[in-house]
C-alpha cells in the first residue's frame, strides 16, 4: 500500500467485508465485529515530542545488525527514548476516506518509531467504554481534507 491510500483502502485490505462469510473473520475476532466497514481507525495525539532535530533516524544501528533493520541488538546501540510531549493528549478519529499521508502529516501525530493507528470495531465494547471515558475534550475528529 501507498501513502496516498485511503484508510477505507487499508481496512479493506486487513479485515474481511460485510458480507463475509463467519469463517472469513480473522481467528481473534470471536465475536465477528471487525469487518471494514463496522470500524473506526485512530491515533493517539501528542504521544511524545519530536525527537531533537539534531538525531538522525536511525543513526543508531550499527549496519547489517538487527537495529538497522528497525529493532534493536543491545541497549548500548539503542534508539533515543521519546519524551512526553507534555501537551494534552486525545483518541483522534480518522475520515474513513483520509489518505494516509493526511494522517501521517499531523502535527500532532508524532511518531516515536512507526506509525501506530489503532482500529475499533463500532460495536465493541471497548468501543463503547472509550466513548464513555473520553467524553468531549478528549476525543476529537480529523478534519476531512486535511
């Protein structure tokens, strides 16, 4: 996939239709909610602060160890810890229909290593429970087109 596919695009692409039959549900979804069109994508804003403009991604790993392909071989080789942003953090719902680049271009979607977006099934109960728990000032949409 590309960045400038939809995140429509992406669940497509991981979870099974509507209309899937019960056997096309991936093994962990017991109770068969997770279908691509019956979940919402989110990413957690102000997660960490930026990394120091001075530290180069990825300048850590030795070439050709496991760092160097995105892990991390030993704690004296080991990526710079990403630091509280120290600004208000919220669940930010994304437009079925963002490209993901839209997403990635945040400013407030900082990004300590890889992307991380998190995908709810509408009719699940942690659904429901994060909509109780962060009600308003906590919870915010992606403005479409952005």
């Amino acid at each position: 996939m590309q960045e400038t596919a939809s995140i429509d695009d992406l669940l497509g692409v991981v979870l099974p239709p509507a209309d899937a039959p019960p056997a096309a549900s991936p093994p962990w979804d017991e109770r068969r909610e997770y279908r691509a069109t019956n979940c919402d994508v989110f990413y957690r804003s102000n997660v960490s602060a930026p990394l120091d403009s001075s530290i180069r991604p990825w300048s850590w790993a030795k070439p050709g160890s496991v760092g160097a392909l995105g892990g991390c071989d030993d704690s004296a080789n080991a990526p710079p810890v990403p630091k509280p942003s120290g600004l208000p953090q919220k669940w930010v719902r994304l437009p079925p229909g963002a490209p993901l680049e839209a997403v990635l271009a945040q400013p407030n979607h900082v990004i300590p290593d890889i992307p991380v977006l998190y995908v709810i099934a509408r009719t699940s109960r942690f659904h429901a429970a994060l909509r109780e728990k962060l009600p308003g000032g906590l919870f915010a949409e992606m403005p479409a087109g952005s």
